[in-house]
C-alpha cells in the first residue's frame, strides 16, 4: 500500500472541499484529519516512526506549508485519541479546533464530558479552552462523574462546581456584599458555575416573614428542572444556622411564590470553607454547600 499517495490524495481533495462545500467543510476536516491519523498510524508501523518526518516535507513541497510535521503529528495523535469507541461516533460532530483543545487530555470519560458540553451548549473554541482551564471537569462532585460514567439520569444540583468559580475584579476585602457585586458584575459566568438551565431573578430579594423583611442574596431560577433556587452567600465557613436561615426561605418560596406545577425550591450556600459535616446531618437533602474561590477577573482569558 503507497500510505504517502493516499494521504496527499485526501488532502488535496480536502483543499478543494473547503472551497466548495462551505456548510460542511468541518465535518468533512475532521473525517479527513481522521482517516489520515490511521494512515499515517499504520505506516509507521511498517516504516518506523520517522515516517511522518519524511511525509511532510513531501506535503509541504507538493500540497501546502501547513501540513508539516507538527500537523501530521497531531493528526496522528487525534486519530489515537479518538479512535476509541466511546468517543468515534461523537468527533464527526466537532471542529478540528475543537478536536485540537481535547487532544492533550488524557482522560477519555473527560474528553467525552467536553465534548458533550460543546455540542449540547454551542461552545466556541474559546469556551471549551475556558472550560479546560478552569478545570470544570475536576470540580464536578463524583456522584456526577459515576452518573455520566453510567449514563444515568442526573438532575438540578449535579453540575453545581465545587469550588464554584469568582472572577475578582476588586482587591478589597471580600465581604458578602462585595462577594455578591462580584457575582452581579458576571452573572453568565456565575450561572455556568452552576450548570444548564440557570437564571437570574433578582438579588437582595425582598420577602415579609411576620413583622420582619429579609432578603435572599439571589433568587434564580431554573427552566429545565422547573424550580426555585435560593442563593445565600457567607464569607465565612459553614454554620448550622446557615442551614436553618436557608430553609425559612426556600419554605417561603414554597409557599407564596412557586406554583402547583413547579418542583420544590432548591438552596445553595456558597461559604468560603465548607463544613461538610454540617451538610451531612442536615435533613433537608434540597440544600447543598459549595466552597466559593476567587480568581483574578482575566486568569481564564490568558
């Protein structure tokens, strides 16, 4: 078998599609980068591992600059990765950009979490690679991760981050109101920390409980799960009457705001260290604890 031909034969065809087929180009890059991957696999079991050296000064000479060594190496490296059969049927869905950020992980239950998160929520290049970055997969809980692993059905709480991620834009010190203009100044960024289907309603939301007006840090919503979120923030670790705090205004949103038809509200106490024993004992299994860590406003941008 003449490798050498065949792979300056889908490359020289793939140029011309790119010209063509403006709609599909990308599917028909990957498929092509792919089948070139094995190629080049399979002749370097024939010919050595220098192969691709020699290939791609020949490309570079006889079909264009970019296909020199550091190309075809990756288009090896992305046909080894993704020739998994978990992962195959799902790349032809992506973009070789896309396909570029994954390569360097080595994780295959990780890589199939972001590429999943880059099909179902139309994530850019740029998104993924913040995505990576801030190492969204890592702070998923681990019940998240079996469920994934499982394909089991997953519900409001399970992509909630911990730590869950605050750009800082100040170097005050961080106080609960500071903590919340933070959040204010990037509720998209805040919402993704929680997962899919989150919302904003209002923050300092005003509620009469007797004689007495309180204000729920945030109030959210969720459209997927249909529910109520409260949102209380704490500046510093988790306490007892944190919980109980919370769950006077869940029962409040329960009772006067949420509908027959919308689940039962859910609470979120973001603190600056979680007492993971408090959370244990609780008995409302609706509330959950996430540690808050704040980073530099542009650290996921560099």
């Amino acid at each position: 078998m003449n490798y050498y031909d065949e792979i300056k034969t889908k490359l020289i065809d793939n140029e011309v599609y790119q010209k063509v087929k403006d709609y599909s180009k990308e599917r028909h890059k990957v498929i092509t980068y792919y089948e070139i991957g094995k190629l080049l696999s399979d002749a370097g079991k024939h010919y050595g591992e220098n192969i691709i050296e020699e290939y791609s000064k020949r490309l570079v000479k006889e079909v264009g600059k970019k296909y020199n060594r550091s190309m075809l190496f990756r288009m090896k490296q992305f046909y080894n990765v993704f020739s998994d059969e978990k992962v195959a049927p799902l790349a032809r869905q992506l973009t070789w950009s896309h396909c570029i950020e994954l390569l360097p992980i080595k994780d295959i239950n990780k890589i199939i979490y972001y590429i999943n998160i880059s099909i179902n929520q139309n994530l850019s290049r740029n998104d993924l690679r913040n995505r990576i970055k801030s190492k969204e997969y890592e702070r998923l809980p681990e019940k998240t991760k079996q469920k994934l692993l499982k394909k089991e059905e997953t519900n409001i709480t399970d992509f909630i981050k911990d730590p869950i991620l605050i750009k800082n834009s100040t170097n005050k010190l961080v106080s609960e109101k500071v903590l919340q203009n933070l959040i204010l100044e990037d509720i998209p960024s805040f919402l993704e920390e929680l997962g899919e289907g989150f919302t904003f309603i209002k923050n300092e939301y005003k509620i009469k409980i007797g004689d007495t007006y309180n204000y729920i840090d945030l109030l959210l919503f969720n459209y997927i799960f249909n529910a109520f979120i409260v949102v209380e923030l704490k500046t510093t670790e988790l306490k007892k009457e944190h919980i109980g705090q919370v769950q006077v205004y869940m029962n409040y949103i329960d009772k006067h705001i949420k509908t027959p038809l919308q689940d039962k509200t859910i609470g979120i106490i973001i603190c600056k260290h979680n007492n993971k024993y408090i959370i244990r004992y609780s008995s409302d299994t609706r509330i959950l604890a996430r540690k808050y860590e704040l980073i530099w406003y542009n650290i996921l941008r560099r």
